[in-house]
C-alpha cells in the first residue's frame, strides 16, 4: 500500500477531508471515497474526456490527476453544476438537442463544455468543435452537442 | 358547459427528447460499471500472452495466498461448457490458447489491487504452437489446425447462387475483377466492459450485464454454466454504448459466474480500456475477391463474389456476417446472375463479433466503389450508371427481398440534385489536370439494408405488456432493451400518440427478464419497427377497452369517441365525455364488473425465414440510402478534411426527430473512421494499438457538416410508417468516401481506412521506390 | 506497481532540492504523463512522490533582461495566453495550440513535457529552435544551486535526459530571440486533436531582404529524442528564401534523418512530412 496524504479540499462547495493513497487518481477517490460516480473512467489515460471536472476554474481528465493534488483546491463535478432551480442551461440544452445517447461521455462533456463557454462565452462552431476535442463520444457523431453548446452560447 | 379538448398535433415526427436524458446530463445514473452491491467482490481475468500454444500447467497457489483474494477459477475448477455460435470456445483455456486474449483464469478478490497482485502470480506453461493469421493461408493443408474437430480451419460457409454467371460473363462487354483488403475495427464502446453475478441461496443467477438480447442472452449463456437457462435472470442496468458489440456472450461473463459461484458472493468483474480494444469483438475482417460485368448500354450483367473472413480463433456471431453481406451484394442494384461464396476460416488472431452494418459495411465499401469504378470504364457518370441498375418498386432480388418502393432511385436523384453532384463532380476530374496543392472531391454511394426486422431466429417478434394506473398514467413493459439508442422515447411517443396523454405520463420498464416479455433485442435495425408496432398495438387495445367502457358510460357509440389531452371526447367536436383519469377509477373499482387496463401484445413481423438456399424475404421492409461526401486533400501531407455529407434514406416515417437525426450522425461518425481513420492493427495476432491514442476514433472537430433528406413513403407494416434506420448511416459513408478521394486524386483504395499516408504513397509513389 | 512510501508537496525550490537530495523520488507535476506510465507498468515510483504543484515560483513565463524563463510548471494553456510568449516566442503559442486536447493542455506542464523526454515531445521541439536552456536546481551540499544545461544536450534517448537524480528542473531559460526573428511549427497526425505527431518541425530565423541568417531547425518523432539539426541550418544559413533554396533545405531535412516505422507511420512518410512541412514553415516566413 501506498503511504497515506491527508488533503482538504472543496467539492462541489462542500469542504472534504480525506485520506487517499499518494497514488490514487482524483477519479477514483471522486468515485470511491466520494461517491461521485458521475465522472466515469472509460480510458484512464487522458484521451476521452469522460473524466472530466473543473479544478480552480480549469477542466483536466481526473484519472491523470494525483487525488492528493487536490489538496487546497477547489473542485466542480457534474454532480454540482444543477442547482435548486433546475437543470443547468448547458444541461438542458443537452437534453433538448438530444446531445446524449448512452450518455456515458455526457458528464464530461457538459463539464468541458462549461469549462469552454466560461473562457469563452461567444465561441465560433469551429472553436466549440476544437473546444471538445478531448472528448470522445461514440454514439452521436457530436453534432447535436455541438448545436447544443451553440445554443447556450446564444442565450 | 362543456369542455372542449382541441386536437393536439400530432407527436409523430417531433423532437422529443428521451427520458433517460435528464439523469445522463446530471451524472445521476448508475451505470453497470458504477454498480456496487453489498458484499461483492472485483474480479480481472488472467489471460494469455501467447497467440498459439498448448497449455502445459496452471499454477494458481501463490495467488491463492495474497490477502484479499476469495476465488480463482481455472478451466480445471470450473463448468466445461462452450459458448459461441459453434460452441467452439471454452471460457476458460484449459489444453490450449488459440489467440491473444484467451482467458487462463478468473480472480476474484476484496480489493483491485490484490486481485492484481494475484494475476501477476499465476504462472502457466506453455508449448509454443505455429501460428496462422491469415486466413487463405489457414485453408491450406499444411496450416496449423486451431481446433482438432475443425479440419481445415474452416467455420461458417454461406453460398448462393442465381442465374448463370459463366454465360453472363461471356455476354459482358466489360468485366471488372477486383480485391478487397477490409480491415478490422472495434466498437470502442464508451462503457468498457463489465457485468456483475449474483447467485441467491436457491441457487438461481442473476447477472446485471451490458447485453443488448437478454432472452437469448440465457440461452447462450446457460450451456457454459451447467445450469438452466430458466434459472438466469438477466438485469440491463445503463450501459456505455453497444453498437453489436453486446449481442453475444463472451467469456468474462461465464467467469463471473464461476466466481460468484465458487464465493459465494456477488463478482463484478470488469475491463481496462487496454483490455476492451484487445478482447471485446472487432468488426469482421475481409477478403473479397468480386467480379462483375455489364453490357456497353450500362446493364450490369452479373457479380461474382468470393469472400474469405478471417474467423479469429472463436466463431462468434461475426462468422454469420455474410447472412447480411449476401443481400447487398446480390440484392443491391439489379443483378440478373450472381453468386457469392463466403469462408469464415479460423486463425490465431482475436475474433471478431457483430457490429452495426453487421457484413454490409464491407460489402457496400466494395459495392459502392467498384460501381463507381464500372461508371467510369462505361463512360457514364455515376450517377446515370447507378439509376440504369436501380430496382423498379415492386422487383424482387435474387434472394427474394421484396423491394415495395423505388427509394433507390429517389435517394439517388434526390442526392444528386441537392449537392448538385455531377456539376461538381466533373469540374472536380477536371481540376485534377491543374496544378494544386488542395484537391476538391464529391462522391456518392449507396446501399440497402433491412429495416422491417431480419428474421434470422426462428421468431423476430417482440412481446409488450401495457397497464394503466388509476391516475391516466399508462406502463409499458417492453422486451425490447434501451441501450442509449432511445428506444424509450420512441415507445413512450407512440403509445401516447394512441393515448392522448402526454410523453411525461409513459413509463417505459424494460431491463429484467424476469419481468419483461420476450425480444431478439437490439440488432438489424429492428427495434423501432418490431418493438414499435408491438408497443402501438398494445396501446391500441389499451385504447379500445377504454373507449367501450366510455361507450357504456357515456351512451355515444365507440366509434365516435378518441382519447385527448387526458381525456376520452367527442371525435368530431372535441368534447370531453368523462377525464381519463376518472374513467380508469371508475372502471377499476366497479365491483363485480371491475377490469383493469392491462394488455399484451406479441407483434410477429411478416416475414419469412431463408431457406437452405439462402431464399427468404427475410424483412417485412427494406431501406435505401444515398450518402454524398465532399471533401478535400491536401495532396503533401494526405490530410483529408471532410466538408459535408449529405444523406438521403428512406426511412418510411420520421418518428422520433431528434432520435433519428442522432442515429444518423453517430452512424456517420462510425462509418468516417471506417473509411479514414480506424483501424485495430493486428500483427501475427497481437494488438498494436490498444488506446485511443493510436485507436483513432473520430473526434469532434472532424465531424464535418450533416445533411440528412428523410424519404418518408410510409411502410404499411410500419408503426405510423416507421422503417428501422440506423444502421446504413454506419453502412455508406466509408464507401462515399472512398468515392470522394477517388474524384479528388484519382487514386481507388481497396483497403481502406483511406490514411493520410496511404494517399501521400499513392501520389508520390515513384519517390518511395527512390528513397527506398 | 511499486509502492510509494513517502509523499511530499514542498512549496518553494529550496524544499523541493532538499527532498531531492535525501534520496530517491519521483517528481510529479501536472500528472498527465506519469499517472499513465506508472499505471501501465512503463514506469516505476521511486519510494519518495514529491508534487511539485505548490511551488507557485515555478509557474509563469518572465522577462529578465534578454533572458525569458519559462516556470517548469508552465502549463500548456499558459502558453496560448502569456503577452511574453506571444510578443517573444509565438511558435510556442502555436504549438501549445496542437498539444493534446484542452484538459491536458491545462493540466500538462512544460517542465513535464522536457522531463518526459519523449521522442515526439511537442513542446521541446520550439524550445530547440529557441536555443533553450534547461534550468537545474539541486541542493548538494546544503545550499541550493543551479546549472544550465542546452535543450539540444540534454536528452539522452527516449525518456532519458541528463537530469540528475538529485536535480529539479526549475524552467527553461530562453534569450530573447533577436529583431526580425520569425519561425513556424508543424505538426502531423491523421485528427487536429489527441495526436502524438507523426512527424514535428520548429523552424526559425532572422529573415532579412529575403535571406535567412541564424537558423534554427529542430525536429520531433524522427529520432530517438527530439533532435535540432545541424545539416538543414547549414543548408539555409545565409540563403536567399527561394525556391530553390527551401526545395533544397527539404530536401536535405528528410534525408538527414532517420525516423523508424512503428504504427504511426513509415520511416519515408515521416521523412516525406519532415519535408513538407520544413518546406511550408520556409514558404510562410519568406
């Protein structure tokens, strides 16, 4: 077993004190000690994107960040983008362009889309289109994602 | 005063999104892989590292020992029965390996890490065995024989035979003969690989798994377990995509269940993404060696196809691909003579299973670029060449495929005007002159595929089962599987298209076999069409029993009254005779005469099965497709961009919108790495590219711009005319690219993906011979 | 995998040097290259992690006199956004802008990408055009010292370097490059994003009057390290940019190497897009 860190950080506005192994992933501590299952491992190796969450503003593939990189830091998943109100819009235009199918790249994509429009709230099709090549999905060919991110972007 | 209920539009056609959305978009859903149940274990497979050996010895007592770890199983400890289409493949290894991704053992243990610390401890011993890999060369006598009952290596044969070929061959004008190299490529399903095995204390399984047919998921699963296929129960919790990839059992699945058996205790056992490239299925790789012939006039007088499938060391349900390769390659276009001869011969490299297109994707990248090549060497322009050899609605094709109406040719014209085709085309071969760094090309193809069911088992039928709560709120049960292609909201819109109540108040419950009624389940683009009309005509009769006990209330006469906006009206004028709701309440707790609306349909497509010679209008429907690519080539690097493609499919009826337009763009972006991108490289049986890195899917900035023309003919066996749509979006474009590239470069690749290098050594050829 | 037995995250040099100097470690910064080859089995944790994330000195590009130091924990998408980057050195913006996808151009570092050390490196390739130097820190005899060493004598084979164990690399020092300094990078593979290259070309100089002086040629994924060569400057040093001159020095970039064939690509592609794309960056700064 690998030596132990303590870290503190926050997760979905929510303050966490864990311990995980210096070599864990900060996706597998989202899905095994957090619960957070919402991030997915479909590769583990950073070329999918369905692992995707917002560390201090920025979106990075959990499975290639150390869990004990999270200490001090700030942390989004998909599991805090609705709120009390409602599906966030990105959310909703997901569903209503039908953006999903299997839906297992969906958290990560709705994260790196969120990432993307907060850098760039007016991005050109072409810039939403580089904007989610980290992203695999599978099943959608990515048109209808690409409409629906447009859509936000409209609003 | 009397309420009156407008007539809605009707849900037929509109965009409604599917019901499983909102869960995806907030990472509620629960996923197989994010399954845990109480107790359970985490199991990882031991697996070969040789492509061709006999297995001397299989020594598991260091494993044994690591902490944490519960069960081993081996083929030595564990059931002898077989899986596979031939029953050919034992889950477990025992006397020997016959390609990379052979299962030695299964572990289960408390945690991943022992587990992993276990399967670096086993140790086996091998015999090393000659390989063979490809497969001609494994027909030969001296080949290495992969199984001792299967002399000659050889699996499945399909041959079929029409008309007279040598005749027609002497009667051509032009006849062109040709070799394909078709490669493999994987599903990549987002979702890697997992299931999870449960036994109760009676015994009895139940296995949440990705499967995408759960009836006969238990029959095939069954002989490996020495147990009743009645005593399975199969959960489809959400999966990460299928795409064929799940219409088989594969061998991790029996090794869970010897797990769960041996603990005791619920076994989730589950893939890397490594592992998922290197032992999930591949599409079939292919040899096709075709010829075909036709008069001066354009007529095309015969094909003859000789394909060999490289098997793999199993014979999954890849092996029966030329069942679907046959139809499109006697069936599409006219074609008076043809034969077609298929082998699936066994070699050492990893089988492949079913995916999407299932043989027709191979068979229309050949199709479709050798009538493209036959156009040019005519003389004619590929579109006139194509719509001389179109059906007439209401021909038949050798294997007795009923083609009821002309979408062939309408998809062609109406493709080619759309993208004003063959203006572009010619000044495209024209350019091609001219000096230019970026060349311009367009290409069209096109191909037919079942869209009415495929009567492949002895029942192509669904069974559905709907009830109404006393709250207007309709159930439906479904054997059909929800697998993200959105099935769900498809029944959810028909049944309340007939019940008048809104999509919200459809529960769709279809992920149990002990609950839900029997399906083939999801493959030959079929759910739509048979678990639709099974789901429509269910709710026609919930609708029926309905209206009579409104008509014994009300006094107006069944025949004038209709189910809107949550009530039972007038037909003519709209007034709401009593709320649905109220009815149902009524209705159920009326004493002595109470009735329950509870109904059940078992829809059986009008179809008919082949017969020995391969004879059989297997589909109550067929669909047509043309697909046009424009595209350009940077002729020094190979890069290709694709700028559109615009699709034209008769798809009957457009049900869902949003479902049928994703259907098509997930297809297309399939078909695009088949023909640019994917490729699984398989050297002397071992997996090269196990990543995504080197796996090259496409990605979003790829994707180039989507133009689909449904052709809605209204298929009269159809749910409100619906024809299952979504495998030709999978099927044609590689061949519309390949045509593309053609118009561009001039240069025809028979083995694609069309890669940026292979088109660089195409146009700068004599270079390589000088700096090689 | 092998166990780690001690994790530590210093936040300044001095405490990363001295954790270096106690004994053998491994040094993770944005993660994106080690996570995958420790989980792999292609690399193996020495007993000490140490995260060098919170050494909040060694992020960000500065300009000191002529010199610009680039922060090993630089991260890739700093890059596409620092004015110094932009007004100095934009081949390195243009090549942050073919690294991976986003979340690892966001996560991923440039100290990373030169101590990993892979032949297709992307972003060692403009930094060997750049004349980089690698800036060493290690803390020997109690106080903590530096060294340089130039980019181009630094790496040693695929994944090897001159980094001693004991040693940080802290950045990478760059000189000012001079007036009318214009370069380009290329890159090849088959998708704009995800791509290791094919074949990778920084190419740079002063262009004055149509004559190229001070050139600067490097190249990634054809050697076993990212390599800058010396026959393609010879060939364009002090030419007139024609076409003569730039079909020449294409000629003499692709046979002066020698790129193996894996499945990625040929040994002749690689040579041909060396060609190709060494042609193109000419033609777009002439």
């Amino acid at each position: 077993m690998s030596a132990k860190v303590d870290i503190t950080f926050t997760v979905n506005g929510a303050v966490k004190q864990v311990s995980v192994p210096a070599n864990m992933s900060a996706l597998d501590m989202l899905r095994d000690q957090l619960d957070l299952k919402g991030a997915k491992e479909a590769c583990g190796e950073g070329e999918c994107g369905a692992c995707t969450i917002i560390i201090d503003d920025t979106s990075v593939c959990s499975c290639l960040m150390y869990a004990a990189d999270c200490d001090g830091r700030t942390i989004e998943t998909i599991e805090g983008v609705q709120t009390e109100d409602g599906l966030d819009p990105i959310q909703q235009a997901f569903v209503e362009h039908g953006a999903v199918q299997c839906g297992y790249c969906t958290p990560g994509m709705v994260m790196q889309a969120k990432h993307m429009l907060n850098k760039n709230p007016n991005p050109t099709e072409g810039e939403i289109q580089r904007g989610l090549e980290g992203n695999v999905c599978r099943c959608t060919g990515y048109r209808k994602i690409i409409d629906a991110v447009a859509e936000v972007a409209r609003s | 005063m009397d309420q009156i209920v407008e007539k809605p539009d009707t849900l037929i056609g509109k965009p409604i999104p599917k019901p499983d959305a909102p869960d995806k978009v907030v990472g509620k859903t629960t996923y197989i892989n994010d399954m845990v149940l109480p107790r359970m274990l985490i199991a990882k497979i031991k697996r070969t590292d040789r492509v061709h050996a006999k297995i001397l010895s299989v020594d598991i007592s260091a494993a044994e020992k690591v902490p944490g770890i519960v069960a081993i199983a081996t083929a030595e400890n564990s059931p002898k029965g077989l899986i596979g289409v031939l029953k050919d493949n034992p889950p477990l290894k025992g006397d020997k390996v016959r390609c990379i991704r052979d299962e030695i053992a299964g572990v289960a243990g408390e945690t991943e890490e022992a587990v992993d610390e276990a399967l670096k401890l086993i140790k086996v011993e091998y015999e090393d065995l000659p390989g063979v890999f490809d497969p001609e060369e494994a027909l030969k006598d001296d080949a290495p024989l992969i199984h001792d009952d299967k002399p000659g290596n050889l699996s499945l044969t399909f041959d079929f035979e029409h008309g007279d070929i040598s005749k027609a061959e002497k009667d051509s004008d032009i006849v062109l003969e040709e070799k394909y190299e078709l490669h493999y490529v994987t599903h990549t399903c987002m979702g890697p690989g997992c299931v999870i095995a449960d036994f109760d204390t009676h015994g009895k399984l139940t296995i949440y798994t990705q499967t995408q047919y759960p009836y006969n998921y238990k029959m095939d699963l069954a002989p490996a377990l020495d147990i009743s296929a009645g005593d399975i129960r199969v959960i489809q919790p959400p999966v990460g995509g299928a795409f064929g990839s799940k219409l088989d059992v594969y061998p991790f699945e029996p090794i869970a269940v010897y797990l769960a058996k041996k603990a005791r205790r619920p076994v989730k056992l589950f893939f890397s993404r490594e592992e998922e490239f290197i032992a999930s299925p591949t599409r079939q790789p292919a040899r096709v060696y075709i010829k075909q012939g036709a008069k001066k006039d354009g007529t095309i007088t015969f094909r003859d196809v000789n394909v060999y499938l490289n098997n793999g060391g199993y014979t999954s349900w890849g092996a029966t691909i030329p069942a679907v390769m046959m139809r499109t390659m006697t069936g599409h276009f006219r074609i008076p003579n043809v034969e077609f001869h298929s082998k699936a011969v066994y070699t050492n490299n990893p089988f492949a299973g079913s995916f999407r297109g299932y043989g027709n994707v191979q068979a229309t990248y050949v199709t479709a670029t050798l009538m493209d090549k036959m156009a040019e060497e005519l003389g004619m322009d590929p579109i006139e060449f194509r719509l001389k050899n179109a059906q007439k609605p209401g021909e038949r094709t050798p294997q007795n495929s009923l083609l009821k109406t002309a979408a062939l040719a309408d998809c062609i014209k109406i493709g080619a005007e759309k993208t004003n085709f063959l203006e572009k085309h010619a000044a495209n071969v024209a350019a091609r002159e001219k000096p230019g760094r970026i060349r311009q090309g367009i290409g069209i193809a096109t191909s037919i595929h079942n869209a009415g069911g495929a009567k492949i088992h002895k029942s192509d039928g669904c069974g559905t089962i709907l009830t109404m709560d006393d709250y207007g709120r309709a159930t439906v049960i479904t054997g059909a599987s929800e697998i993200g292609q959105g099935i769900d909201a498809v029944i959810t819109q028909l049944v309340s298209e007939e019940l008048g109540i809104p999509t919200s108040d459809v529960i769709i419950a279809n992920n149990d076999s002990a609950i839900g009624p029997w399906d083939v389940g999801v493959h030959a683009s079929r759910t739509t069409f048979i678990a639709g009309n099974a789901a429509r005509n269910a709710a026609v009769k919930a609708k029926q029993q309905i209206l009579a006990a409104a008509a014994r209330q009300s006094n107006v006469s069944i025949d004038k009254l209709d189910l809107r906006g949550g009530h039972v009206v007038q037909k003519d004028n709209g007034v709401s005779v009593t709320k649905l709701d109220r009815l149902l309440r009524q209705m159920h707790f009326a004493g002595d005469d109470a009735e329950l609306v509870m109904v059940s349909e078992y829809y059986e497509p009008p179809s008919e099965l082949e017969d020995k010679n391969h004879v059989g209008d297997i589909s109550a429907a067929y669909s047509h497709g043309a697909y046009i690519t424009e595209l350009e080539i940077d002729t020094l690097t190979g890069g290709v961009k694709l700028h559109k493609m615009t699709c034209v499919q008769d798809v009957g009826k457009v049900i869902n919108k949003l479902g049928i337009e994703g259907q098509m763009e997930g297809g297309i972006a399939q078909g695009i790495g088949y023909g640019l991108s994917e490729e699984l490289i398989i050297e002397e049986g071992i997996v090269k590219n196990p990543n995504f890195r080197d796996y090259k899917v496409v990605t979003a900035p790829e994707m180039p711009e989507i133009e689909c023309h449904f052709i809605e003919d209204d298929e009269e066996t159809g749910p409100f005319g619906a024809k299952g749509i979504s495998e030709l979006p999978c099927i044609i474009p590689g061949a519309s690219i390949a045509n593309a590239v053609y118009n561009a470069i001039g240069v025809r690749f028979d083995n694609p993906p069309i890669t940026p290098e292979k088109i660089v050594r195409a146009l700068h050829g004599d270079k390589i011979e000088a700096a090689e | 995998m092998s166990t780690i037995e001690n994790y530590l995250a210093p936040s300044s040099i001095d405490d990363a040097a001295a954790a270096l100097a106690a004994g053998s470690a491994t040094i993770v910064a944005g993660g994106t290259d080690l996570m995958l080859q420790a989980g792999s089995g292609q690399k193996e944790y020495a007993p000490t992690l140490i995260n060098i994330q919170k050494i909040t000195e060694m992020r960000g590009v500065s300009l000191d006199g002529d010199t610009i130091r680039i922060g090993a924990l630089t991260t890739i998408t700093d890059l596409l956004t620092d004015e110094i980057i932009a007004e100095h050195l934009p081949v390195m913006a243009t090549m942050a802008d073919k690294f991976a996808s986003d979340q690892i151009r966001n996560a991923g570092t440039v100290g990373g990408n030169i101590c990993n050390a892979s032949p297709a490196g992307d972003g060692i390739v403009p930094l060997l055009m750049y004349k980089a130097e690698a800036v060493l820190a290690s803390k020997p005899n109690g106080s903590t010292e530096t060294r340089k060493v130039p980019l181009d004598e630094f790496f040693t084979g695929p994944g090897k370097s001159v980094i001693q164990e004991n040693e940080l690399l802290i950045g990478v020092d760059i000189a000012v490059p001079p007036a009318g300094f214009v370069g380009g990078f290329g890159k090849f593979g088959p998708r704009p994003a995800l791509e290791i290259a094919m074949a990778a070309v920084g190419l740079g100089g002063v262009v004055k009057d149509g004559v190229i002086s001070d050139v600067r040629v490097a190249f990634g994924a054809v050697a076993p390290t990212p390599i800058r060569s010396a026959e393609t400057e010879a060939a364009l040093e002090g030419k007139k940019l024609d076409e003569t001159t730039i079909s020449a020095a294409g000629e003499i970039a692709s046979s002066s190497i020698s790129p193996i064939t894996d499945i990625r690509a040929s040994d002749w592609y690689r040579r041909h897009l060396i060609r190709v794309m060494t042609e193109e960056i000419l033609n777009d700064v002439s």
